[in-house]
C-alpha cells in the first residue's frame, strides 16, 4: 500500500466527541480493512485543522504507514526487468538520451541472466 495521510472524522464516545485518524491496511487475505487511531477530543481542538496539527505532533502518520506492505515490496531487479521490456531499446514510447542509453547498456550484464529476455 502506498504511503497514505488517513483522514480525520468526529464519532461519539462516552468521553465525549473525539477526533479520530481512519487509514486502512491490508488484513492476512489481502483485503482492505479500515482502522481508526485517537486523537484527542473535540473540545480541546474544535476546527479539524487543529487536529491535524495534533496527529502531526502526534507523529500518527509513521505509524499509520509504519507496517510493511506485501504488495509494495518490490525487488530492483524485476523494477530492471520490467524497465528493459517495457521501456528501453527501438520499441520504446520516448527515445533514450544519448547519456542513458551506454549507461543502461552497462548495467544490463549486472542483472540475473534469467530476469531479462
């Protein structure tokens, strides 16, 4: 999942009106689940500004987007591979520089043999 800023929403709670930070991640089947994370009540920040100041302060976006996500975790090498089939050589949507195109060439051998046909 990429990085995400959540967004703030009053709910009621016996301790009174409260903002909260919703964000979602992604639950063991790979599906989307929304959480929510306490900010503080509304009394003491009236105006949502306020409290984004306070989840800012709060550091509440690290942790929000602190947990890794499976789908994001994506090597080099297949980023290398899927760059030289889809976007490098004669068939290419925008031609290479002249400065890119050597250095490519150079890189390539450095890549597994078996990524790259």
């Amino acid at each position: 999942m990429a990085y995400q800023r959540g967004c703030l929403k009053k709910v009621r709670r016996k301790e009174g009106e409260t903002w909260v930070l919703r964000f979602r991640v992604m639950n063991t089947e790979g599906k989307g689940v929304e959480r929510t994370l306490p900010v503080e009540l509304a009394r003491k920040f009236p105006k949502d500004r306020d409290a984004w100041f306070e989840v800012d302060r709060l550091v509440l976006g690290v942790r929000i987007n602190d947990a890794p996500a499976l789908a994001a975790s994506v090597l080099f090498k297949f980023l290398a591979e899927h760059y030289l089939k889809a976007d490098f050589g004669a068939d290419a949507v925008r031609p290479k520089s002249a400065n890119t195109i050597p250095i490519v060439e150079h890189l390539r051998p450095r890549l597994p043999h078996h990524t790259i046909r």
